[in-house]
C-alpha cells in the first residue's frame, strides 16, 4: 500500500507544480477564465503569478507534507479550475478530461480514511498495509472513475469536436490524421474509459498508462519548450493508473494472485 500512497502523491504533485507554471507565465488562455467572473486582464496578469507559486507551493507539500487539509484543497482546487472549462464555454470534455487532476488527492484522502485521530494538519505516512477494507475499495473506486472521465473527456475532444490541435500534435511526428481517423481514436478512447468501469485489467492500465505518457509529450514535441508543463500537469494521467495498478496487486485480485493477510477477518 506504500507504494499507491508515493505515486498517488506523485501525480497530484506534478499535477499542482506543472499548473503552478502556468501561473507564473501568465498563460494567456487564462484569462477567457477569469472572464467568467468579470475580472480586468490587467488584475488576472497580477494574480496569475501568485496562483502560480500557491499552486507549485501545494505541489511540493503533497510530495513531502500531505495531510487531510492539504488534500481537501487539492481536491476542491483541480475541481474548480475543471469546472471553469465548461464554465468558460469550452464544453464539458474539458471537465471530464481532468479526471487526472482531482482523482488522486481524492483517491489520497480515501486511503487515509481509517487512519484514526490523524486531524487535519497532521502528516499521512504511507504504510505496508491497511487495517480495513473499505478505504482500499473507495480509493479503487476514486481512481478507476477519475481514469475513465480522463479517457472519455479526452476521446470526447476528438469524437465530439474533432479538436485541430490533436491533428497538429500528431502531424509533429509525422502521422497525418483525417478527421475519420481523429474521431476513431476518440470512440477508441471513450469505448476504454467505459470499459474502465466493468473491467479490471493490468496489462490494460498499464497500456493507459504508457498511451498517456506519448500522446501528452506530443505537446512539447509539437510546441515549444514550455509545453514541457502541459505534459508535466497532466501526470495524473500516468501515476494514477500505476497506483491502480500497484492498488490491484496489493489487494491480491484474481489477476495478481491471492488475498493478502490485512484483509478484515470475519467477526465472531
């Protein structure tokens, strides 16, 4: 269980640093946000820094320093800025397509459920094994729906929009796609997320896992050195898939051999 605890905290890490960037370099992109709300862009070009460093702030003290405190703004944080999105008018894909970003610290903040007397500012340690079932089970079930929105939203943007700079990503490497070929790829991804849901599978996690990791370094590949970031922000969409992963084997599913011994024991 030690192991789900580290990359759990891994992706919500780079997920916070690489958004955090964004911050400090004024991303213009930011400001159709801050629209919503009616905010000059000359007051948005001011707070984007100061977001920025709270957000890297809250990255590096989920790396080393997690707690219930820290975890419920995370949670609550990639929530809102997911929200803007369709706030903003971009459509709902975009939420759902950061199921990376708020499922790890919720996942976080499950695993530490039975963890008694822990408060809200004190350290969550990683440990061997669990005393209980359930927050095992809760976190599973936290990271296998966080993953499927992930596939889904982003196989919406394909599907459903037919989005240019998918086609731009891939014409970077030298894959020139139709938009047949595009929107085949998005059912492709939408049909995997749904299956996420009925079907537990490693070799089909870990296929996400590496999937993710190339199809968002496409980013820096297609743009400029800081699109590094957007790849970087989006590790929730490679460490939260290993923590599945590692999650399954330590509960000893039928694919990984059987139960371990900190399973609850039957009450006499």
């Amino acid at each position: 269980m030690a192991t789900v605890h580290y990359l759990l905290r891994l992706a919500c890490a780079w997920c916070f640093v690489g958004h955090g960037f964004w911050g400090l370099y004024q991303k213009p992109a930011w400001l159709t946000f801050y629209d919503v709300f009616g905010v000059p862009h000359d007051w948005a070009l001011v707070t984007m820094p100061m977001i920025g460093f709270v957000d890297i702030a809250c990255g590096i003290a989920v790396l080393f320093v997690p707690c219930r405190g820290l975890l419920v703004w995370l949670v609550f944080w990639a929530t809102f800025t997911a929200l803007l999105r369709p706030m903003a008018g971009l459509g709902w894909w975009e939420f759902f397509e950061r199921g990376g970003n708020y499922a790890p610290p919720l996942a976080l903040l499950a695993l530490s459920y039975d963890q008694v007397g822990l408060g809200w500012f004190r350290v969550i340690r990683a440990r061997a094994t669990s005393v209980r079932v359930a927050p095992v089970k809760n976190a599973e079930w936290v990271l296998r729906v966080g993953i499927a929105l992930l596939l889904i939203g982003h196989g919406g943007f394909a599907a459903w929009q037919q989005k240019p700079l998918l086609i731009e990503h891939w014409a970077a490497v030298g894959v020139d796609l139709h938009v047949n070929e595009l929107i085949a790829i998005g059912w492709g991804e939408i049909a995997v997320g749904c299956a996420l849901l009925v079907v537990e599978s490693v070799p089909l996690m870990m296929a996400i896992a590496v999937w993710k990791v190339l199809t968002e370094f496409l980013y820096p590949i297609a743009g400029t050195w800081v699109d590094v970031f957007e790849w970087v922000e989006r590790g929730g969409g490679y460490f939260a898939p290993l923590a599945l992963i590692a999650l399954w084997q330590t509960q000893g599913s039928p694919r990984s051999g059987p139960a371990p011994a900190w399973r609850e024991p039957a009450v006499s």
